[in-house]
C-alpha cells in the first residue's frame, strides 16, 4: 500500500483555508519544545533523573545515548513522550541504576545535548505521564495581514482546533503505515518490540483522524450526536450523550465535557458510541483498508480507547517580530499536536 508523503495535508480545517503560507523550523530553535509532567520528583531512590535539553536529536536517540553510558539495557531508561528531532525540547528522562555509583553525566553533554538538572526518583518515568507540553514557535515569511492572522488566533484561542494527529505520527514519507500494512499481511521480517508499537500507534492514529475528518466536514466536530462518547475533563470518566441534554452544549464550550473519537482495538472496558455517532464512525472506517486494520487489530488485541475530537490550545500569547514573522506560544495537552493548531493558523 502507498501513501501519501503526508497523510494529514488534505485534512479538512474546522476554520477554512489559511490565508497565508509560512515557514516553520527554519532553524532547530524556530520550534522549542519544555515538557510538564504535571508532578514533582522525590529527591531519592533507584532512578537518577536527568531533565535534558537536545537539539536535533529525538528522543530514543537521548535513550539509547543513556543506556550506553549507563551501561543499562534501553527497557531501563524511562520517558514520557516522544519529541521532535528538528526543535530544541526539554524533557526528563529517568535511568534505573539501583545500588550502582553515581555517574558524571557531564560526559555525555555535546552540542546537540545539554543535562538541565538531575536528581533522584522512586519511580520509572512512564510512558504518557505527563500534563503537557509548552511551545514557543517562530512562523517566518508570512505574507498575509496581521489582522488576518490575529483573527484566526483569537478564533482558536474560542473554539479550540481539531485534535488531529499530525504528521510526525506516521513517519518519513508516511513510513510506519507503510510498513504496518505490510507486517499486517505477513510481509517482510517481524518488527522489533518499540517498532511494532509505532506502526500500531500510526495506525490507529489514522483512523482516528480519518473519523474526526468526517465531523470536520460535517462541521459536528464539536456538536454532541445522539451516542457520542464524550469524556469528562482531567478524569478517565466517560458516558453516553443523550437526546435533550440541554446543559451539554454549554460544558463543551467550556471544555468541561470532550466529545471523543476511536482509537480503535479489541472489546474493552471502553464505552463505544451508539446510534448516530455509531452509523458515523462506522461509515467513516468502511473501505477495505480500514477493514482490513480494524481487524488486525482486533487479533492483537490492542486494547480499544477514546480520544478527545477538540483540543484547546492554553496560555496563548504572540509577539510580531517584524512583519513576515510571528512568535508564538501555548500549552496543549499530552497527546495534542502543535503542528493540529499551526494548520488552523496558516499553511505549513
């Protein structure tokens, strides 16, 4: 199966077509990335932890530089979340050395990598613990009007932005589908263990924005159906939208309710839509290949989950820096896309 090089290009925009084209990552340092792991560390115990600032590096590059170092297997480096490799990001790593000699970490400092700080944790940095990520992005070669692009910013800043997976989900050249497809239909050697999770990963990040998609155009992205699964805000909480849910609305507009989307797998403990928002998701994922992955996943028995359809972006603020160029920074949520809301803004 071939696809496109990026997969989240024809993406449907929940607020019409830019106005302007940009330029992003002109430099590692146009698109910095500072984790939040929304908890404290304890000072103590068998994990050494090492906030780490990189540039041009992604994250299991950093892992497999500590495990060597440490002379540890990976499985023994924790992280939270994947980070970009054309940026500068800071995030924390954990090591588990138990009764081992502390190390001088200022050995694997370089050009591309920097430790921020270090300290001690009882505790394994597990991935998807964390609250989020702040960015602080420069868009270079605008050539729309200011006010056109503050428009498009304060429109964001009401209604939030479609909770896509963007493009760095599925690899260079759209890669992980690629190669999931094929070890799908036995083709080629098995993946290794961190592989097969990011060809499952882009799969299932596919469908799901192949389903948010739909709503896009049919303009319910943010409109409860009759069925939908919503998502009770910063709790795993979830129930099924009723007909004549009058107060509904009104939480939605203030993100105190998500509706939600499919990450599709097997038959868990996770709610499925009903009725209308059922036929969508079900119309949505019905050609061949969808079919033909849904099932695949059902017999690897990928647990099934849901994922918010809206993403609103937090501590919004921008600063022009000449008339071409743009610096902006916000807070999204783990799991949320910066280049989902740089799409809504201008074409990248």
């Amino acid at each position: 199966m071939i696809f496109p090089g990026d997969v989240t290009a024809a993406l449907p925009r929940a607020h019409g077509e830019p106005s302007s084209a940009a330029t992003i990552r002109s430099t590692p340092e146009d698109f910095v990335v500072i984790e939040d792991l929304g908890y404290a560390f304890s000072g103590e115990g068998e994990h050494v932890i090492l906030t780490i600032e990189k540039r041009e590096l992604n994250t299991l590059d950093v892992v497999q530089t500590l495990a060597k170092y440490a002379n540890v297997k990976r499985m023994a480096v924790g992280f939270a979340g994947l980070k970009d490799r054309v940026a500068v990001t800071t995030q924390s790593f954990s090591v588990h050395l138990p009764g081992k000699p502390d190390l001088d970490w200022s050995r694997i400092e370089s050009d591309s990598l920097r430790i921020v700080s270090i300290t001690k944790h009882h505790k394994k940095i597990r991935r998807g613990t964390l609250r989020g990520n702040a960015f602080s992005l420069i868009l270079r070669d605008i050539d729309a009007a200011k006010e056109s692009i503050e428009q498009r910013l304060s429109q964001i800043q009401q209604h939030g932005v479609p909770n896509y997976f963007g493009a760095q989900r599925f690899g260079r050249f759209s890669s992980n589908l690629t190669k999931a497809d094929s070890w799908f239909k036995g083709e080629g050697r098995r993946p290794k263990q961190e592989q097969a999770r990011m060809m499952v990963s882009a799969v299932r990040s596919y469908l799901f924005n192949q389903v948010l998609a739909v709503r896009v155009e049919q303009g319910n992205w943010n409109v409860p159906l009759v069925g939908d699964v919503a998502l009770l805000a910063n709790s795993r909480a979830q129930f099924h939208v009723e007909a004549n849910d009058d107060e509904l609305p009104s939480r939605i507009a203030l993100d105190d309710v998500r509706l939600s989307g499919p990450m599709p797998g097997d038959d868990s403990r996770a709610k499925w839509p009903e009725g209308e928002a059922l036929a969508l998701e079900q119309n949505a994922l019905s050609d061949a290949l969808a079919h033909f992955w849904l099932e695949q996943l059902r017999q690897r028995r990928i647990e099934r989950d849901r994922r918010a359809l809206r993403v609103m972006p937090e501590n919004v603020s921008y600063e022009w820096l000449d008339d071409a160029s743009l610096k902006l920074n916000f807070s999204l949520v783990s799991g949320a896309f910066a280049t989902s809301v740089l799409r809504e803004i201008v074409t990248i």
